[in-house]
C-alpha cells in the first residue's frame, strides 16, 4: 500500500481547513505586523519542568490550540506578528518538551509555534504581566471570540509535576540556541553488519566480494575522525565493528543519543535500484516514496530487521509509517531535506560526484524514522558497476567521500548556527 495524502486523518485535514479560514480573516482585518526576533523567545527548565518566554509586538493577538491528546503538541498563533527568522525546527533535550517549531504565514502576518510535548503533559498559556491563562481552544474551534487582546509578553509552561507550578526562577530571556547545546552532536550510522553484509561487488579483490558493511564502515570511522576534529561537534557511531545491528536498535540508539542528525551510510547494488550501469552517489531524507522503482531499494534496505520477519513486511512498515505521520514526520522532515541537499550540494562541487550524482530523494527507510532529530540516508555508490566499484574499494577514495559528508555535515550546522565556527575541510 502506498500511502498518500489520502491516510492523513480525516480530523487533520478539517483542522487545516479551519485554521487557513481563520488566517485569512484575520489578514483582512489587520495589515500593521510586528517582527518578532529569535531573541524574543527564551527557554529555561527544571525538573518536570519546561518554560518558554515570548515577548510579542503591540499588536500581537494570541490564540492558543490544544492538540496534545491528539497530536502531543500544542500550538499559538500569534497573529499580526512576522519572525525575523526563517521557519525552524528546534529541538529540545532533557525536558518535556521535545522541541518547538515555527510556522509564518506571511500573507496572513501569522506565526505559529508549535511545542511538541513528549506526551500527554499539561500546559499553560499566561501573559506574564497578570499571570492570567489564555484559555486554549480546539483547532475546529474558530472565530474571533477565541482570540485573546493583546499581550506583551507570554509565558508558556508545560509541567509533568502539575500546577500550581513550582517556583521557577525567572531567567528572563535566555535566546533560543537550536538544540540547546554548545556543540552539535551526530549520529553516524554505518548499513548492515556481521551476518549481514549488504550489498555486494561481482568482481573480487585479493579473492574477495567487496561487501557493503565494510566500506561504509571505514567511511563512517573516516567521518568520525574529521568531524571529531571540529571542536564545535561531536560524533557517534551506532557500530564500530563488524557486529550486526537491527533497525529497531539503530533507531533506539539515536532516540537515546538525541543528537542534532543522524547519517545512515550505505552502498547501492543495480539488484535494488537503478539501471545496469546505474552509478553515483544518492541522498534521502524520509519521506513517501519518491519514485516506484525505489520500493525495491526500501525493502533491501529494510529488511535487515529481523524483528519484523514474523509479520507481513509491508503491513509492518505502513504501520511505523503511518504513526510517525500522526506524531513527528511532519517536524523533522523539512529538516531532513534540507540536509541532504546541502550535502548534495558539496558533493556537486567535486569532479567525479558532479558527473555521477543521481540527486536527493524521498523514501521510507525505517532506519531514518527517528522523531527526535533529522535524518538522512546517503547511497554512496554502486558496487555492482565494474568501474565505481574500483573507486569505492580505495581508501583515498573512501576517504574522499567522508571528507565530502563532513563538508556537507559541517555546512548545514554553519546555517543552523551562525554564532559557531564551522570549518570545512579543503579538498585536494
Ligand atoms: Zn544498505
């Protein structure tokens, strides 16, 4: 079954509906907006305990949405209000939250934030002058009698511990880093292992297959040491060894890492997808499949879990899939995206991947299905194509595209984070 826009719940899609009407009447009848800055929103916690401050132009009007039971996440629109900031996912460690993301509708003069909680925690919309709550509203309810008049400042908490809250301190505002750390912290994830080797090469080496497992492990350790380098970053792996791993643990330990994005290595084989001479290198970021002729891909990529074997295969996978949909998809995808076109775009810039580049794609790879942070899958070669195949089984080679996933790596924490020095690595 290919799911489509069909599979989003009924109660999504009605919700969306709802929300866009009330976003235009309300851009018809106000045409003032204020910018709203990043430095505007802060974040502090404690036990149990999350916080987020909002200072808000004059003209701000806040409508505050409860989607937690549904959805684990609530939103406010701040209506007459535009970020000086392009749209954002921010991920959160340590607390309730998991993370806040923005939404602008410009011709509107909307932004939405959306928390997005770990679970079905209480929360509370105050102006922090009167310390009143806004009374939070369904998404299906509309209209301006849900709109509260202006506030200066927000103050939203979400409390495991319930309320009356416990007597945070006020820490003004402290700006929102995005993932709350000084260092970006990355999870690489070297395909297949131990029992299962991956893709294949026809031709041998010293007598042997050339087996995927292998090569993207020594690329994974190339990445690592260079990104280890930065004293901005910090790497992980999921295996470091020949040791077979499934999916589920590859997915679990990034869940309990929580890093800032996580990178499947793998190598391609024409048996799963492409022509004969299919080469070259490929990115994905998760999302419905992008071609049909990649379903083959996905299920060689897939079926490594072993976990899965009992039920019927694509049964499985539309169920994962369809929970992440409901849940998170929709806050780490864009961001998915947008790093698996950076780093196609570093790897554009080196000879032999310009001319062998098969681009940026979608597909529903379990071992991206991650909420916590993006992720993307890099395809680096085919090792059934009796020339590539030559390069991929070449340290230097190997040793090149690390460097070149680094690059990419590096450069979309350097648009993350302007404040931190990024540097990249000079090719030779
Ligand atoms: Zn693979």
């Amino acid at each position: 079954m290919v799911l489509g826009k069909q599979s989003i719940p009924f109660a999504f899609r009605a919700a969306f509906a709802c929300t866009m009407a009330v976003l235009t009447l309300i851009s018809s009848s106000r045409s003032l907006a204020g910018v709203l800055a990043e430095s505007d929103i802060g974040i502090s916690s404690a036990k149990d305990h999350d916080r987020v401050e909002i200072r808000l132009g004059e003209s701000a009007v806040v409508r505050v949405v409860d989607e937690v039971a549904e959805y684990k996440r609530f939103f406010i629109d701040l209506y007459s209000t535009e970020p000086g900031f392009p749209d954002r996912v921010i991920p959160l460690r340590n607390g309730i939250l998991r993370g806040l993301q923005t939404i602008a509708y410009p011709d509107s003069k909307v932004l939405r934030i959306i928390f997005h909680t770990t679970g079905s925690v209480p929360f509370r919309v105050a102006d922090a002058e009167t310390a009143v709550p806004f009374p939070a509203t369904s998404v299906s309810d509309t209209g301006f009698a849900r709109l509260r008049p202006t506030s200066r400042h927000l103050v939203v908490d979400v409390s495991r511990g319930g309320y009356p809250l416990p007597d945070l301190k006020p820490v003004g505002l402290r700006p929102l880093r995005p993932g709350g750390g000084a260092k970006r912290l990355v999870i690489l994830d070297p395909g297949h292992g131990g029992a299962d080797p991956g893709a294949k090469s026809i031709v041998t080496f010293g007598g042997r297959k050339l087996e995927e497992k292998d090569v993207v492990l020594s690329v994974a350790r190339e990445v690592y040491r260079l990104l280890n380098k930065s004293p901005v970053v910090t790497a992980v792996m999921t295996r470091d060894d020949d040791r077979e791993m499934s999916l589920e643990d590859r997915v679990a330990f990034a869940e309990k890492t929580d890093g800032d994005l996580f990178v499947s290595i793998h190598a391609n084989s024409t048996k799963y997808h492409g022509r004969r001479d299919a080469r070259g290198i490929e990115f994905y970021y998760l999302g419905e499949t992008s071609d049909p002729a990649l379903r083959q891909l996905e299920m060689a990529e897939n079926l490594v879990d072993r976990s899965s074997l009992n039920k019927s295969e694509s049964e499985h996978w539309d169920l994962i899939w369809k929970n992440m949909v409901k849940d998170n998809l929709d806050m780490q995808r864009p961001y998915g995206l947008q790093v698996a076109n950076l780093v196609n775009e570093v790897f554009t810039q080196d000879v032999y991947f310009k001319s062998y580049n098969r681009g940026v794609k979608s597909a529903r790879f379990r071992v991206l299905m991650n909420p916590v942070m993006p992720s993307v899958l890099v395809e680096i070669g085919y090792l059934d194509h009796p020339r590539e195949v030559r390069n991929l089984a070449q340290p230097a080679f190997q040793q090149r595209i690390a460097k070149l996933i680094a690059n990419g790596i590096l450069e979309y924490f350097s648009q993350l984070d302007s404040e931190l020095e990024f540097y990249q690595y000079e090719m030779n």
